[in-house]
C-alpha cells in the first residue's frame, strides 16, 4: 500500500517539542519494522519546503538540514516534484474550498495523492479527513 508523509508527520518526528513527537517516532518504528502495511512511501517538494521551514523555527536551523539531508538522501521515500498542472489543479482547490482551513501545500497534498491513487497520509493534519483521506497512525 501507498502512504502520503505530511509536513505535520515529519516536523513531529523531527522536533522533540511536538505534542505527536511520540506517536510519530513510534509510527516511523513500526514502518522500520515492517510492521504496517504501507511499502511505497511519498511526499512532495512542497512538504519539503514547508517541513524544512517549521522545522527552522520550531527547533533549529541544524534539526532542520538533518531533515532535509536525510529526504533528499532516501531511498524509500520517493520526493515528487509538483509540474505546473498539479499547481493549477491545487489552486482551482484552494480558491474552491473557501469553507475550509487548507494551505496551498495540503491541496498540493490531496491533487497527488488523488492522481497516484493514495488513500492514506501519515498526518497529524485532520485537513486530509476533511478530503476524504485516511490518515495514520
């Protein structure tokens, strides 16, 4: 199975401060361990940017390059870059949704996983339930 990895997933795994900065190491165990059922793990230059800045300014400008080197150096986890059709796609979304609290990278988020077929993020973001996403743990 696929599993989208949201900002808020990894800025709790990567700052100690998070109030899910438990739940998120525990997570990342058991994906380790293969113990869940997700096997193809993705996220998007997007989350890329907003992990790396909340990261800078919730813990440090060091925690924050570890992040960055370890996604950009991972194997199991597949960074897509977004072309200029997913960002339309995401902007019709946004300007869609004005009911809803979602960030122009969630909408980015929920036009990958939509076109991937994705059904599941590893997210603390109740934003992905509001889309009709499953989200974990």
């Amino acid at each position: 199975m696929k599993l989208l990895i949201d900002t808020s997933a990894f800025k709790a795994f990567y700052d100690e401060g998070d109030e899910h900065h438990e739940e998120a190491t525990s997570f990342l165990r058991r994906i380790k361990e293969e113990t869940v059922p997700y096997k193809r793990f993705f996220t998007t230059d997007y989350v890329l940017d907003e992990t790396l800045t909340l990261i800078r300014l919730a813990h440090s400008h060091a925690k924050s390059v570890e992040f960055g080197d370890a996604l950009l150096n991972s194997k199991a986890i597949l960074l897509i870059y977004i072309n200029e059709n997913v960002v339309k796609n995401a902007w019709n979304m946004f300007k869609e949704y004005t009911d809803k609290f979602w960030s122009f990278t969630d909408c980015v988020s929920f036009i990958i996983m939509k076109k991937l077929k994705i059904t599941s993020a590893f997210a603390f973001d109740k934003n992905f339930v509001q889309a009709g996403f499953r989200i974990v743990p």
